[in-house]
C-alpha cells in the first residue's frame, strides 16, 4: 500500500474520533453544569469543608486521629511493600508473620509493636510514595533493608517476654553495627588514608 493511502485512511478514521471526542467534552461539560447548579462550585464547596472543619472540636479531631494511629498496625509494612513490589512478596510475608505469630502474642512484643508503629507510620509513608516514582532508590532501599529483613528472621524463636527482648537488643545491637558501626570504620579509615 502506498505511504499516500495509508495516511488518507488515518485521516478518515481521525475525523470520527475527533467528533466523537468533542461529544464526550460536550456532554462532560454539560454534566459539570448541572452539578454545580445543585451542589454549587468546587470552590464553593471547598469554603464550605472549611466552615465545617472549623467548627469541629479540636478534642474530638485528637479522639479520631488517634483512632486513626491505632489502626494502622493491621496495615502492611509500607517500605517493604514499595521496596518488593507486592504485599505478597516473601520478604513482606516474613515481616508481616513475625508481627502477628512472634510480637503480637508477647506483651513486650505488642508495647514495642505500639510504639515502632507510632514511629514508623511517621515517615514510612514518604518513603514508599518516592521507592514507587524513583526504581534507582527503590533498588537502593532494597539493597539496604534485604539484611536487616534477613536478620529479624532470627525473631522467629522468640516465644516469650524474656526472648522478645533478648533476641531483639541483640538483633537491634547486630543492625547498629551493620548500619552504623561498619560504615563508620570505613569511613574512619578512608580519613585516616588521605
């Protein structure tokens, strides 16, 4: 077929579309209309959220957000979920486990699971918000968290108060020193050299 005829082709069926296409942003508009008139303009329902806001009590706006931060632990571990790509990924799986079989049936467990939440749900956010525009820092961060996700895999044999808390200072000592310590002396001995 010549170049001339396939674009003359292109061209015909271009020209349904177009049409079909300023129908849709007709009626679009016309649907836009008409929800203004009964609802009134973004804006205008906008200042009203406002009022409405500004007229809740600051206590029970505290009494929600608390609600709020105690639900979060049923949700998944953000960074990791980001980091593997799937709340199915084996490493999510492994953390999610060792919260709900190791943590959360020790009473030492659930006090630390309250307050790393509370910690945690802080930032975590951000950080898998940018692992999922930016695949080079999601790579980093998996490089990053693949040993410590590794270690705590050593949490699987706490099964009272007593292993809670000595399995996890020593986990806690064991990734200060990979994460801290050794970049340290690294970075200690390259001064050292120049």
């Amino acid at each position: 077929m010549k170049p001339v005829i396939i674009i003359a082709i292109a061209f015909v069926l271009l020209i349904p579309i177009s049409v079909l296409g300023q129908e849709f942003e007709n009626e679009a508009n016309k649907e836009q209309e008409r929800l203004e008139q009964k609802y009134g303009t973004f804006e205008e329902l906008q200042e009203e959220g406002k009022d409405i806001i500004k007229n809740i009590p600051v206590e029970k706006i505290e009494k929600q957000g608390e609600g709020i931060i105690k639900s979060i632990p049923t949700g998944g571990c953000l960074i990791a979920t980001a980091t593997y790509g799937s709340e199915l990924a084996p490493q999510v799986q492994q953390l999610r486990e060792l919260r709900d079989n190791q943590l959360l049936n020790t009473e030492l467990g659930s006090a630390f699971m309250e307050s790393f939440n509370e910690f945690y749900y802080s930032f975590s956010p951000y950080i898998a918000d940018y692992e999922r525009e930016n695949p080079v820092f999601r790579e980093m961060v998996k490089i990053a968290i693949t040993p410590m996700i590794t270690s705590l895999s050593l949490m699987e044999y706490a099964e009272s108060d007593s292993d809670v808390l000595s399995i996890g200072v020593s986990l806690i000592i064991l990734n200060g020193m990979m994460y801290v310590g050794i970049p340290a002396v690294v970075i200690i001995g390259i001064r050292k050299k120049f």
